[in-house]
DNA sequence: AAATGCGTTTGATAAATATCAAATACGCTG
DNA sequence: CAGCGTATTTGATATTTATCAAACGCATTT
C-alpha cells in the first residue's frame, strides 16, 4: 500500500479514532486490489465477505428488477460501502459496480467484527456510520414519496453542486441511462427534465451542466434540509 | 414497571445479551410513559433526547411535506424508534405519533450513548439494530423504484398477513388516508386498487381485507426476498 | 468526406397517478 | 332508529411518467 494512500485510510472517520493496534490489526487482513470501468464488485444476495472502502474511482450500487436497474445510491471516495451487510452478517441487497477506474480497500468481514468487539471506539464509529448511513436512505426515500422526478434531478444537481465546491457547473461521470437510474426515471425522461430546467437557470452541455443561476434553480428544486443537507 | 413488562423489555434484542448492570443503569434513567391514540411524539428537526421504545401500541413514522404527510415506517412492538438520531446524535429526520394507545419506554439518549461504550454486547446489538433498519429502509426504497403503488399494496398485505401468523385476513388498524401515506399513493387511489386487487384473490370488508387465494395474490404481488423478506 | 455505431434527444402515444367533485357508506349521537 | 358528520368510494379529468419509434449528434473508422 502506498503512504499517501495510508494516510487518506487513517484519515477516514471510519478509522481516524481508533486505536493503532486495531487499525493494524484491520490493515494487515485487507487487500488493496484496482479494478477497471465496469467491473462488478458485488452481487446482490451474495454472503458478506469483505468490507469495502473505496479509496479513488467511483462506484454505484444498485440493483437489477424485470430486467431494469435502479440505483442505489452513488460512492466516492473515500468511504465504505456495504458496511450493514457486514455487521449484521447478511447477504448482500444490492450489486454494486464500479463507474470509473477504482481502487478499492477489502477487508475481511470477521475481521471487522473482531475488532468492534474488542475496541470501543471502532464500535461507536461503525455505529455512527450505519446511522447516517441510514438516514442517507431515509432522506432519498422522503425525496421518492414527496418529489417529482424533475424535482428529484433539480435537486441532485444542486447537491453535486455544493459537493463539488467548484460551484457553478458539474460534470456527470456517467451515461444518461445510469444518471436514469439514480433519479428514479427513465433515460428518455431524464432528457425532457434536463431540457426544462433550462427554463431555470441551468444550460446543458453534453455531460457537463452549467449552473447559470443557482437562486432561479433553488427557486425551482426547493432544496429541503433534512431531505437534501448531507449533513443533518 | 410492571414485571411483565421488564420481562418483555428484557426479552427485546436491544437488551437481551447485555450485562446486568448496564440493563440496570439504562432502565434506572427511563421513563415509562403512556399516551392515548393521535399524539405526536417527535417533531422532525428536534434534537435526538430520548431512545424510544414501543412496549405496546402502535406507532407511526412520517414526515409532513408541502402540507401531505408521508409514511415512513410502522413500528409494532416491541422496538424501538429513532435508534439511528440518538447514535449520531443528530436531529430527527421524521415525526413520530401514536395511532393508537400505547406504553413507550423512554431512555435518556446521553445514557444510550454511554452504555454503548461501556457494554461491548450492548455496542453489538445497537449495530445490528441499526443495520437492520437501514436494510428495510433500502429494501422500501427499492419497492419505490421497481413497482407500481398497486404492487406495493398487494406485496404490504402479504407482508402483513405474514407477521400476524393468523394467515388468511388482516384487519389494518388505522384509516384509509394512512394507509395511503405508507403505500406512497393517494386515498382515493389506494380505494381503487384496493378494488382491483379484487381480482386477485382479496376481498375488502371495510378495514379487514381478507386474503381468499394466498396463491392468486402472490402470483400478481410477486414478492422478492430482498424486498420483502424482513429476515433478509 | 462518407459510413458506421452508439448514445442521446425528440415525438407520439399509452399507462399510471393525482386532483377535484360528487355520491355513497358508515359510525356515532341524540 | 333517524339524523348527522366523517370516512370512503366512485367518476371525470388533468398531470406525470413510461414506452415505443424515429431522428439526431457526435466520434471513430474506412
């Protein structure tokens, strides 16, 4: 494992507190391995064996019903992914793929539990991040019962917006069809829901999205803080 | 506390492998309190004070937006509510209210927290608890994104029907409006798929929907195991 | 430059869902 | 049991979303 990559690791909420004996301890199990576009990491119903923590690239989960995928939710660096079918021992509820060259951290599930066991303050991080975990979903699930699909993509643009802290323009790293599949719509829908937020303050230029007036988009999205702040 | 309550408390998966005194300590501090039908326990956006948990009754999770409230989640007894805001320490993303008379045991958040870094046990099923919830959570996401409202329906009164064990017939124990709100439709659409679904080896009594052809429903709801199996 | 292939957009139509209005059913009170 | 108020269903219509088909754009190849 290179230093640097070392460093982002320890860096990780997930790991920053813990004590060095178990960081090693989790370390020394873990296998670093790259992975090209495209590769499935994960498939739905399989046996939790490793926790993952994707260390650079980007990864989607999602899962595959009548033929049609649905996306989960998006990962990026660096965080971990899969972790609640890891600590509660269970299969896997969704595939998951990688969307760009990945190099992806996999640590050996038992190991993970032995060492929640054995040190404190890696048990009440694991916990914290199932918590928010679980209120990521809850949050998309509010924005599915609450929101138009225009809504929900106007809304997904200011939230990469602010993450992306370049502010004023995007770049999807991925086709339509898989953005599709995130906003909960389909490829063809996404493309008319693109054109009409050109009516408010957005231009689309292939993948890139340029936010031209972000008070006319937010006018028009009515961002919610406990749907769409990443931090509440 | 009556005993058979303790004895039901101590039966919970929260709190059954933990050490004595941690049990002690947590139910030392909680308040036992009981509210008549229609009350709004949480407010969304308060601060996290209380783990409840359901000792009897019935208690629903939702949200209100743009003035039409939402379902997130039922909660049966006996669990708990709001694990993952008194984890994180962080506001509650939903409300909660009674909808019917229940017994709630509620334990100081701060104490929750503490007893977690004391009681490795206590640390292992909060985990797990919280994986679980975040697993149907992910799973009711998925039932947003592959099926239509009338698919939810059939595949919650199969889901019901499963839990009550009486096989056969449920008898749903709040109004039409509420049920709506958990299947993510309107009153009036969840009345004509409720019609439909007629069709389909079900007959509706008022609140009592009866399940004639358990056969004939599951061959239209078609329930997944990673959907709608809960032990999954 | 023409041809090919793939991703994306646009158009036309169908299906699902929501909304508004009215009728009906139901439970409760007097 | 009648009358009343509320919940539920039904009907008509509008809106949203999906589906199928075709056109377009763009990059790469020949």
């Amino acid at each position: 494992m290179r230093p640097h990559e070392l460093t982002q690791l320890t860096a990780l909420p997930l790991f920053s507190e813990m004590e060095e004996e178990s960081l090693a301890s989790l370390l020394d199990a873990a296998l670093l391995q790259q992975f090209p576009t495209g590769v499935i990491l994960i498939r739905e119903g399989d046996h939790a064996d490793f926790l993952h923590v994707l260390v650079e690239g980007l990864v989607e989960i999602f899962t595959e019903q009548n033929g049609v995928e649905w996306g989960i939710s998006l990962v990026n660096p660096v965080s971990t992914f899969i972790l609640a079918a890891v600590v509660s021992d269970q299969p896997y509820l969704n595939s998951a793929r990688t969307l760009a060259n990945s190099r992806i951290l996999l640590i050996p599930a038992q190991r993970v539990r032995a060492i929640f066991d054995r040190d404190v303050a890696f048990a009440r991080i694991v916990a914290r991040e199932l918590a928010l975990a679980y209120r990521s979903s809850v949050k998309k699930l509010k924005g599915y019962m609450a929101r138009s699909s225009v809504e929900r993509l106007a809304n997904w643009i200011l939230a990469e917006a602010r993450k992306d802290a370049a502010q004023g323009n995007i770049v999807v790293p991925f086709d339509r069809g898989t953005l599709a599949s995130h906003i909960g719509t389909t490829r063809e829908n996404l493309s008319r829901s693109l054109a009409l937020l050109t009516d408010h303050g957005v231009r689309i230029r292939g993948r890139e999205i340029v936010i031209d007036a972000k008070d006319q988009l937010e006018a028009f999205a009515r961002p919610q803080r406990f749907i769409d702040d990443p931090t509440s």
